[in-house]
C-alpha cells in the first residue's frame, strides 16, 4: 500500500483520539449554520480556511469551478449537495468559495478562447461553466494579462453562481448567500490565506458592501468592477 495513504491512516488516529467526544450532540443529526459549497483543489482546505474543528459546524461542498448547478431532464437545477442542508437541516447562509488561480476557471477559459479539449467528465464540468463565463471573457479589459483574466474570471464566476442561487425557487428568501475569494497568490491586499468578500446577496459594489457590513469591511475587496 502507497505510504502516503498509510501516513494519512496515522494522522487519522490523532484525529479520532483528539475528537472522540465532539460527536456526541451530533451523532444522530445535524444542524449546520453554514453550507459551503467550494472548488475542490489540494490547497484549499475547506474546513480550515475558517478555522473549523467542531463536526457539525459546516456543511461542505467540493467540485471544480465551486459550481452550484447541475442539469437534469428538467433543466438546471441548484445542485442537490448544496440543496440537501438548506432543504433538510434548516441551513440559513449558502457561502460559495472561488479561489485565486482557479484551474477550472483556467479550463473554462482556454477553451472558450483556444478551444482546448479535456476528458468527457471534465469536459461535463466545463460546459457547466461556459456559458456563465463566457460574457464575463468578453467583457475582460484588453490591458489585463492571464493572470489578471483568470483571476477577474475567478469573481465573475462565483457571481453567476450566487445569481443562480438567488434566482432559484429552492433557494428560500430568508436564505444569505454570499460569495467570496479564498487568496493563496497575494492577489489581494490582505495576509495570503484570507478569504475575501465579494457578492452579498446580489450585491457587488464595494462600498455597499462595507458601508451596509461595517463589521466586516476590512474584509470586503474586489479585483473587478465589470
């Protein structure tokens, strides 16, 4: 067996020791404040960019492009992994969490310019993407290089998502769905690691924002105004 998974089988017995009775008021149910639903890549840990280590705390969601739709006979519909605990559990705050130098985005981009191919499975994903980033590629300053394109592609992006959470009849009015950017390049202004606000509700503009979350406006930074 790869040493590697048995090193992680070592840790988890740390981790089973260190938790063995934080699953004593969630054990049989769950009630989590929290749905996250985030990009899945190695080095964006969904549980400890917000310091989370009480099971039951946050519902985590994970899939390229941090996507909160997925297509049935019906049409689009939000994704049943995000839907379940705001359905079910009584979860009042949806958070989608796109990231700096995002590679679905990065994907997504490439092929609406280049035309690059990728595996049927990815291909699936990406085309869930194109045509909510596809404005968003047009609309690009012409001065911004790659970096800077996927990067304002990053926000675009997690906007579509929230729009389509806001839009939905699943989604109830009483539900906040905010949108951010976890920051691991130094992208933005604040320490590497921090997770910044960018979409509250539907609302973008920057000094809205801090002005209507003043205890939260050192946190509220966009890289694109489109």
């Amino acid at each position: 067996m790869h040493s590697r998974f048995v090193e992680m089988l070592q840790r988890n017995a740390d981790h089973a020791a260190a938790f063995r009775t934080r699953f004593d008021d969630v054990q049989d149910s769950q009630r989590p404040g929290v749905v996250t639903v985030c990009c899945s890549d190695s080095r964006v840990l969904q549980d400890h960019i917000w310091g989370n280590e009480e099971p039951g705390d946050v519902f985590t969601c994970g899939n390229i492009g941090n996507r909160v739709v997925q297509r049935t006979d019906d049409g689009e519909v939000v994704s049943g992994d995000v839907l379940y605990p705001v359905e079910h559990t009584g979860t009042k705050t949806v958070v989608v969490v796109g990231h700096t130098g995002c590679g679905a985005v990065t994907a997504t981009y490439d092929a609406l310019t280049d035309g690059v191919s990728e595996p049927a499975g990815i291909e699936h994903c990406l085309d869930l993407l194109k045509p909510r980033l596809e404005a968003g590629v047009e609309a690009l300053p012409d001065d911004v290089d790659r970096a800077g394109a996927i990067n304002r592609l990053v926000e675009y992006n997690v906007d579509r998502q929230v729009e389509f959470l806001l839009d939905s009849d699943d989604i109830p009015d009483d539900v906040d769905v905010i949108g951010v950017v976890y920051d691991f390049q130094d992208v933005y202004s604040g320490e590497r690691g921090e997770v910044h606000v960018i979409n509250a509700n539907g609302e973008t503009a920057v000094e809205t924002l801090r002005d209507d979350h003043e205890e939260i406006g050192g946190r509220i930074e966009r890289l694109w105004q489109y």
